[in-house]
C-alpha cells in the first residue's frame, strides 16, 4: 500500500502527507529537521503544519523559545473522518433549504418569460393596481413594511379596495417587525414571522406574475409573467411559511 496516496485519499494534499510521515519518523521535531525529512521546501512546510494543526492531526510546544512540532496520533485520523462527516451532512443540510430557490433561478434562466421593469412610485403604484385587477390571492416575503412607508395613504387606500375586492393577502415579515406589524389593520390578510437576513428586495406573488421589488430612492421592480415561474415561486413561499412563525 502506497501510504501518502492513502493518506490523500484520506483528506491530505501531497505537502500535508509528507510532513505528517516526516513528523511521525522523527517525533517531536524542529521545522528545518522536517525540511529535511520531508523533502518539503522550509515555506511549504509551515503551510503544511498549519493545515496539520487545524486538522488536529498535528501540534507544537514552544521550548527555548523554538517550536518543536510533532504528530497527533494515528487513531486521531478516526475523529478527523468523523468531523468530515459531520460538516458534509451540514452541508448537505443546507443545500436541502437552498433547493427550492435555486430550482427557481434555474427555471428562471431557461424558461421564456414575459418581463417588464418598472422604475419609480409610479411604476410600483402600476404594480398594486395589477394585483387588485386580477383579484387573485397575494403572496409576500421579504417584506420590512417598506410598501406602507413609501406609500402612507396610498397603502392604506389600496389595502381598503383590497379587503373590498375579497382578496387574501398572506405575508411573511422579518421577526424584528413583529410588534409593529402585529398591530397593523390589514383586511384579509395572514401574517407570519422569520428571523433572517434583512434583504433589499420585497416578492411579491400573485395570479401568474411574480414581482421582484428593490427598495431605493428611486424603487425598481421586476416583473415576470409566466405560470410555471409564479408555481415555483408559491412553492418556495409555501416553504418559508411552513417555517415561519404566526
């Protein structure tokens, strides 16, 4: 068995295996003695041990004022294994919850769409009125209450013709707003509650279209028409609210 290409199979580049064996030949060693062993240039050596040590497959104690460096045991390759593992199956963890909103992106790169950019209040105002003409159900996240702070009287009017026209409304808002928005009077609509990341943008769902809401001085919107785009969107709501607090 060839031991450095095990030992790569294992999780450890060339330079790593190297000086790993050097450190298990020659005990607790200084650095120049590992150069020599290992036959690692002195630079790539220090590069090698701090990967080692990070590993927990190596360590130092400083003696004279000079560090000497030795080997972790064998058996601690067990626990290395072990911690890979484990930071795969988190990594998988969290691939699992990107899903969804990469299987939109990805949907969203190869189906042709419909899209249209809005620019202003005016262009966002052409939005709500959209959402009352097609009197279909709304859904909302990335929402900071950012639609009423713009619009004041004009929000409260349109949640009004909202309630009147009989459709629902279910928004999910950053944690950190709960209080404030626990407390607004919006007609047929359903609040819940996420702690993450503010971000710049409010989605807004409804019907087939789906509108991506950037907030500035000078708001932009994207506006996508396209069933199968809104569908994946809903699924990825519907995720969020499953997880979302009432």
């Amino acid at each position: 068995m060839d031991t450095q290409t095990t030992l790569r199979e294992l999780g450890l580049a060339g330079n790593e295996a190297r000086v790993y064996l050097a450190l298990l030949d020659l005990g607790s060693s200084l650095a120049g003695e590992i150069t020599k062993k290992s036959g690692v240039n002195r630079t790539n050596v220090y590069d090698a041990l701090e990967k080692l040590i990070e590993k927990g497959l190596a360590s130092y104690v400083i003696s004279t004022n000079r560090k000497y460096f030795e080997a972790a045991p064998p058996t601690k390759f067990i626990s290395f294994l072990d911690d890979k593992k484990k930071e795969i199956e988190r990594k998988k963890q969290l691939v699992q919850q990107l899903l969804p909103e990469l299987e939109v992106r990805r949907k969203l790169s190869k189906e042709p769409q419909e899209a249209t950019i809005y620019k202003g209040k005016q262009g966002l105002k052409s939005i709500a009125e959209d959402v009352l003409n097609q009197k279909q159900t709304m859904f909302v996240f990335g929402a900071e209450g950012k639609f009423s702070a713009m619009f004041t009287h004009y929000a409260e009017q349109w949640h009004m013709r909202r309630g009147k026209l009989k459709i629902p409304l279910k928004m999910i808002f950053n944690e950190k707003v709960r209080e404030t928005k626990t407390k607004a009077n919006f007609p047929l609509a359903e609040l819940r509650f996420i702690t993450r990341d503010e971000t710049p943008a409010t989605t807004w769902i409804y019907g087939n279209t789906v509108a991506i809401i950037v907030w500035s001085i000078q708001p932009l919107a994207t506006v996508i028409r396209s069933k199968e785009v809104a569908d994946s969107y809903k699924i990825f709501f519907d995720g969020m609210w499953n997880n979302a607090k009432e």
